[in-house]
C-alpha cells in the first residue's frame, strides 16, 4: 500500500513510501481507511517544528480518520469486516487508574496514533478494538473523519463548563477554535469567535457561514465589539497575546481553558489572577466520550462537511500540506 509518512528528522523529511498491507494481531482490527485529516499537529510534525521531537521517524502520519473494518484479528469481538469505524487518536494504557476512569488523554502511558506509531495517511492502518467508536450508517465516512477534531473541542468546552447565559470569546478561528465556537454555541453559551487579518477572508468567513458571531481584533479592538465581557474564554490560537487578551478581558470569576500549544513560554499576570480568582484549565486531546458526543454532533449536521474541507488524493498529500501552511484551506481531507 502507498501511505504518507515522516520520513527523518528534518523539516520537510515527509512523502510517500510504499508499505507491506498491515496484517492484525491479536485483539486488533485492520482498518480500510476511507478519509484522512491533516491536523496541525502534522504540520508542526512535517516542518519539525519544536515541541514534536519525541516523534521517532519513520512513522506514517494520520489520525483523524474513518473507514471501514477490513480484517479482524484474532480475538476481536466487537468488530466485523464492513463495520464503519472512527479511531481514538490519544490511545491510553486501558489499565492506569486514569484509563479505568475514561480519562485515558491523562493516561502516562498514552501513544497517539499517527505520531507514536503508524496513522491512517495509509490505505489501512491498524488499531486495537478498545480504541474504535462505531459510526452510524447516516453518516458519510468523509464527515465522520471530522469526529478527532470535533471531540478535541466537546473536551475543551466540557473543560469551561459553559452552558446557557454564559458568555465565551473562543481566540482562534483554525479547525479547534471553530469546532470550539459551535460546541460552545450549541450548548447554549453567547459565543464570539476571534482572528487576525490574515484569518479573515477564509477562516472567519468560514465561521460565519457556520452561523458564528466573528470578531478580527486587528480591525475592531475586542473590548468594544463584543458588547459584554466574557465569563468564559477559550484559547485556541496558540498566541500568547490571546492569554493577554483574555486575562485583560474576563470578568471577575471568569473561567479560561487552553487548549492550544505555544512556541514560547508566557507570564501569567498572577495578581490579576489572584484578585480576580480566574480559573485556569487546560485541555488536551479527547476521550472516548468525547468521541460519542462528537459523532452525535456531526449527525445533527452541524458541522458542513462541504464548505470546510478540501479533498486531496493521498498520492497529493505533499500538496496539501503545502496548500495548509500557505493559508489557502481550512481544512484537507486525504483520500487513498
Ligand atoms: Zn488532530
Ligand atoms: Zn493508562
């Protein structure tokens, strides 16, 4: 099979290699994928960015995906050949006290597919069945591959505990930050959704045609677009001018969650924090739960699949990834 892999160590060490087809061992299911995410984290990877360097080329990229079951191995009870399946992309020990809680994003243990070991850029890929969520019939594969990303978010917004009458700036318009900004929305919360310049003809036009309220702070200060000031905030930029933004700008009481990574370190404002008794939470990855709520989230339709995503042939994956970094998509879909 032809798969898209991390190739060395270097920037830009990536392309095509030609693997063996994956055979499933015991407990294990070998997956037919159908579509394949390009998440920032495989830029950050493709460009050998800092921060990634625990990633032991060569390894096959991938890990927002979908397909269907096409070998099962020995011992697998809750799958079939031709059952459609989403994988869990952090996978836990299954054994820790965190993993037996469902919180296997927490787990010490954790392996992410995709980066820790061979991913879904692949015409299969294998994956152990504790780690398969199954997705309705209703659902296009190509959208269910959305569910990694989405899930990401239904953790982040389980993390600021939002609901009705709350009101959120997510900072960020990328994949998360959107995805955030509609979670947010549907649960109830009043929700701004922040970006640059350089987010605006895409990105936030992107977000507006998801039904979101949008706000370039490089155009209109947010202080006085926004109307009220936020209780809750959402950082998914990676810009630590965002955690400014949102300590200068959160009520008294007001609640932020990170869910972004950053190129550098920042100083958290500590009296203000202290004064004002601001919640700080983080959040990483997603769960099994996460992932059900996600798939349920798609099948609303909430998300649309057709303007967000840009379609690519797995052997034009290198122009994808070139076609993400120049800013000229959202989001792109791999399909072998
Ligand atoms: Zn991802
Ligand atoms: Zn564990």
């Amino acid at each position: 099979m032809i798969a898209f892999a991390k190739t060395g160590r270097g920037a830009g060490e990536a392309g095509l290699v030609d693997r063996s087809d994956p055979h499933p061992g015991p407990g294990e299911v070998c997956i037919r994928i159908s579509a394949c995410g390009i998440c920032g984290s495989d830029l950050h990877v493709f460009r050998a960015d800092p921060g990634y360097e625990w990633v032991n080329p060569p390894v096959v990229l991938g890990h927002e995906c979908a397909g269907t079951v096409a070998k099962a191995g020995p011992g697998v009870t809750r799958f079939r050949p031709g059952d459609r399946v989403v994988p869990i992309s952090v996978q836990g020990c299954l054994q820790c006290r965190d993993c037996r809680a469902g919180r296997t994003n927490r787990c010490p243990q954790r392996r992410v597919m995709g980066l820790s070991h061979d991913g879904a850029m692949a015409e299969f890929a294998i994956v152990r069945e504790e780690y398969l969520l199954p997705v309705s019939e209703e659902l296009p594969l190509e959208t269910a591959a959305l569910a990694e990303p989405l899930s990401v978010a239904v953790h982040a917004v389980a993390r600021a505990r939002l609901g009705p009458g709350d009101v959120a700036v997510v900072s960020g318009p990328g994949p998360i930050g959107l995805f955030c900004a509609l979670v947010a929305q549907k649960w109830g919360a009043e929700v701004v959704l922040t970006g640059v310049e350089r987010d605006e003809p895409l990105r936030l036009e992107t977000a507006r045609r998801h039904g979101l309220r949008t706000v370039n702070v490089e155009r209109s200060p947010l202080r006085e677009s926004i109307g009220r000031r936020p209780n809750r905030w959402i950082e998914a930029s990676g810009s630590t001018a965002a955690l400014d933004d949102a300590f200068e700008l959160l009520i008294p009481g007001g609640q932020l969650v990170v869910v972004g990574l950053y190129p550098t370190a920042w100083e958290l404002p500590l009296n203000r924090a202290v004064r004002d008794e601001v919640t700080v939470a983080f959040s990483y990855g997603s769960t099994y739960r996460d992932y059900e709520i996600a798939l349920q989230l798609l099948g609303t339709g909430m998300v649309d699949a057709d303007t967000l995503v840009a379609r690519y042939p797995l052997r034009q994956a290198a122009r994808a990834f070139a076609d993400l970094t120049d800013g000229s998509i959202v989001k792109a879909l791999l399909v072998p």
